[in-house]
C-alpha cells in the first residue's frame, strides 16, 4: 500500500479546479496545493494491514469507549465486538462521539507504522519534533556512506528564473561533490556529512497512536503548513483510508474538528476552509450586542 499520485478526498480549497480570478489578489502565505506536483517522496504504511483493520481495530477503540461506561469486562465487549456481535454503525457512532468529546485516551490502543522515504532534511527535523505518542528511526548520515546522495528540489526555485535555478543546482551539485571528495580522502562520513544541505533526502520509519496521529494531521495538514510535511501527511491521509475510511475521515485540517481557524497568518480568510475565530468572535459579540439593545439575551445551545 503506497501512496503515490492519488489521494482521497481532501479539506483543502486548493484541490480542485482554479477559480476564476476576478481581480489581482495580494500575495499571502497559503501555498500552492503540493499534490500537484511529483516530488518523489513515499508513504507506505507498513502495518497494519486492512484485514487487521478491519477486524481488530474498530472493536478495539469500541472496548475501551464502552469499558468506561459498563459493567462488562473488556474482554467480554471486545469478544462481542470483534465477532460481530455488536454492529459496526452503532459502534462506529460512540468511537466519533468519545472522540469529538476529546475523549483521546480511547484511541492511543490502536497503532500506525509508516515507511517514509525520498523527503527532505528540511522535513525530518519538523517531523521528529512530534514526540507524545510518535517514534521514529531514521537513516543515519554518520553509518550511511552516500555514494548518490539524492536532493529535494523546491517548486519556487524550481520556477525561479533560470539563473537562481542553475545557482542553486550548482551550489547542490558542489556540496554533494565536494562530499564524495572528503570520504574518497579518508574524512570519516560523520565528518564529511557537515557539507550535506537541508535538501538532502532522508528514509524513517514513524510509528504513531490514533491521538498523536490525528493530531499531527490536523497541524500538517492545514494550508499554513511548510508545502512539503503537508504533501506528506496527504499521503499518510490516503494510506490510512486504503485501510479503514472511518478511521481516515477524522485526519483533517484542525480547524475542521475546531470549526474556526486560528491562524495568526489566516485573519484575512484567504484560506476559506473554516472562517477565522476573530471574525467568528466578531459576529458573536455584534450578535449579542443587537440582543441586548433588544431587551433579550443570546444564549449558547
């Protein structure tokens, strides 16, 4: 299971066709949607597999919502759950209500394991900052000896006027050179290694809870995010949809769970997924405002 070109569905209003433009729109921070260009990265997902999805996960996520509300015994619930004792809607209905509740505890029993490979140095040293229910293992630079090492090239330099283009593939193509030069004289690889650039592509493995992964995604995969970890958690997003698409629908844009962006970088809503807190904020108190000049109060259902 791989994820290549295809993703599934996506919260993102850059996924579909350009929309018309009407007038020149200033320069903001959102990107253009990486999935649009091939940057050679993978995502595999190493386990579970669909089947082991299908027939463990769910029930397992279901025992430990239920356990904390019944007389039963977890294995008595899990017994009746994986047997198809119980239905898959109903229990399908209390894992989203626990988890919208942010019951997150009940969702840290179930795992996820990733082959990540062909992304950047820029990327691993985001990635590996998540740390609470994630770990990773990655290529080392110090006991690989490279002889090709590969490198990410971004789409803006890749744009970029040809002479910024040929200036960066040339300091690149010096560095990576200059590498082999330092190992071929006897430099030990850890030394020679501090020529390499942050475009130097790196493997990991990543294993990550159901919590710590929804989380990730909802910060990854909002469009305020470096264009190259928000490529990558697409990916992620689509292999675990190839398992279980119940499990995928709740990998989103955090402010789709919020149901407001907050975004320092999105107060002018250029991104219109959700609209931002302080216009909602904003709205709320005129609202409340308009009530009181009327002799009423606004109440919160």
């Amino acid at each position: 299971m791989t994820a290549e070109a295809t993703q599934p569905p996506a919260f993102q209003p850059d996924s579909g066709p350009p929309a018309p433009v009407t007038a020149p729109r200033e320069k903001t921070a959102i990107p253009k949607n990486p999935g649009r260009r091939e940057l050679g990265m993978k995502a595999t997902l190493l386990f579970p597999n669909k089947e082991i999805v299908e027939q463990y996960y769910v029930p397992l996520i279901y025992t430990a919502c239920r356990t904390c509300y019944s007389e039963l015994t977890p294995d008595d619930i899990f017994d009746r759950a994986a047997t198809g004792q119980i239905d898959q809607a109903k229990m399908q209905k209390l894992i989203s209500g626990v988890i919208e509740s942010g019951h997150g505890s009940t969702i840290e029993h179930v795992v996820f394991t990733f082959g990540i490979s062909g992304v950047s140095r820029t990327l691993s040293h985001q990635l590996v900052r998540h740390r609470a229910g994630v770990a990773f293992d990655q290529q080392s630079q110090r006991y690989v000896t490279f002889k090709g090492a590969s490198t990410m090239l971004p789409a803006s330099i890749e744009d970029a006027e040809p002479e910024l283009r040929d200036a960066y593939n040339e300091q690149i193509a010096g560095s990576m050179d200059l590498y082999g030069q330092l190992v071929g004289a006897g430099i030990p690889g850890e030394d020679a290694r501090f020529v390499f650039p942050n475009a130097t592509r790196t493997n990991l493995v990543m294993t990550t809870n159901l919590r710590a992964l929804i989380h990730m995604s909802g910060l990854r995969l909002c469009t305020m995010a470096q264009w190259e970890i928000r490529r990558l958690f697409q990916l992620i997003r689509h292999e675990i949809f190839q398992v279980s698409p119940f499990l995928g629908s709740f990998l989103a844009p955090k402010c789709v769970a919020l149901g407001y962006c907050d975004e320092m970088g999105n107060r002018d809503e250029h991104c219109p997924i959700r609209p931002h807190k302080d216009n909602v904020l904003g709205a709320w108190a005129e609202k409340s405002k308009a009530a009181k000049a009327a002799g009423r109060e606004l109440t919160v259902k």
